[in-house]
C-alpha cells in the first residue's frame, strides 16, 4: 500500500494511525464521533437533561460539543466508512482505499455488534454517557497512548462521569441502574475492542517479487 495514498473523508486534517494500538483508539474515536453527532442532532430541538445545576449541565454539554468538534476535524465518522464500502462495490478503483481502511473497519464493527446487542432500538439509552464511559476506560484506566490525539488530554472524563453519577443518585431507582447498565455495555465495548483482531494478508506476493 502506498504511504502516499490521497483519502478523501468527511473530516479537514484527518490523523490517520499506522500502528495497531492507535488504530484501536482511532476505532474508538470515530464511535464517540458518530454517538455524539447523532446525540446532538436529535436533540438539536429538545432541552438536554438536567446534570446538577444549569450551570454544571451547560459545562457537560458545551465540552461534549466542543469534543466532538474536535473528533470532526481529525476523525471519520461511519457515515464515511459506510459510503466508502458501498460505492467500492460498483467502483473498482476504491477497493485498494476500502484494504487500507479494513482494520479500522473491523475494530469499529466489532464494537458496533456489541451496542446493537446491549441495547436494542427500542429501549432508551444515553449515548453521550456511553460516550464519556468508554473514553474514560480507554484512556484513563487502560493508560492507552493520546500521542496521536493530544486534544483529548484537555477533557476531565472523570468529572463528566461524577456529574452523571451524582444526579442518578439524586433522582429515580431506574436512573441509577441505567448507569450501571452503561457502565457495563462501555466495559464490554472496550474489552472487545481489546481481543478483536485483524488479520493481514501475509501471504500476497509482491507483483515485482513474482519469478518471471
């Protein structure tokens, strides 16, 4: 694969990871993208849940705002990974984009199956706290390397947590155990993401390696 390969995507200065590991935290960053983005365009209308005092609420939800800006300028989104799959069928000349793009591809799908698992359509959830969770576990408690994506070490993912957490104690049985319920799809999402694998080819052969 040519390292100068040009990617079209829907974001401006895309960081695009060569090593596994980031490739994983990549994988990550363009769920949160894609949760945030839908997050706030079906809300774009709607009053935001109370998280504490007004005050403490615009602070979650002007830094959920802001990170997602952030993710929009240097991560895809799967609406990308979705049209790029689904025109490489009928243009050939995208099916070397779609190799390059493959781990990215599998590590998102991975965790992708397990959401649709956990939490069916039907049944309400809080992406953004799913959001703040799996980023937290990523990158607090698994000490997962931010070299790639130094914007992230700005956001208190913990305080986040503590002003869902504070407000289910405050409130209804039923929203503390949506937080227990979150917090246990975020652990399932990030061990998943830890085991799956993907395999490269290592058995094409050069075309210029070929005996004549």
């Amino acid at each position: 694969m040519s390292k100068n390969i040009i990617i079209n995507t829907n974001c401006k200065n895309r960081i695009k990871p060569t090593l596994t590991r980031d490739m994983k935290t990549e994988a990550l960053l363009v769920f949160a993208r894609t949760a945030l983005e839908r997050f706030f365009e079906r809300n774009k209308d709607l009053a935001f849940a109370k998280l504490g005092t007004i005050e403490e609420t615009k602070i979650v939800y002007a830094t959920l705002w802001d990170l997602k800006q952030k993710l929009q300028d240097t991560v895809v989104n799967v609406e990308y990974l979705i049209n790029l799959t689904n025109s490489a069928k009928t243009q050939t000349n995208l099916k070397e984009l779609v190799k390059f793009e493959e781990p990215l591809i599998t590590y998102y799908d991975a965790m992708a199956k397990r959401v649709e698992f956990h939490i069916p359509k039907e049944r309400v959830f809080m992406p953004e706290f799913l959001v703040i969770c799996t980023l937290c576990h990523w990158l607090v408690e698994e000490e997962k390397s931010i070299s790639l994506y130094p914007f992230l070490k700005n956001y208190d993912f913990l305080y986040l947590i503590e002003r869902f957490e504070v407000t289910a104690l405050e409130n209804k049985d039923d929203d503390i155990k949506n937080i227990m319920d979150i917090y246990r799809v975020s652990t399932d999402l990030i061990e998943t993401l830890k085991k799956t694998k993907y395999r490269y080819n290592k058995d094409r052969v050069s075309k210029t390696r070929k005996k004549k």
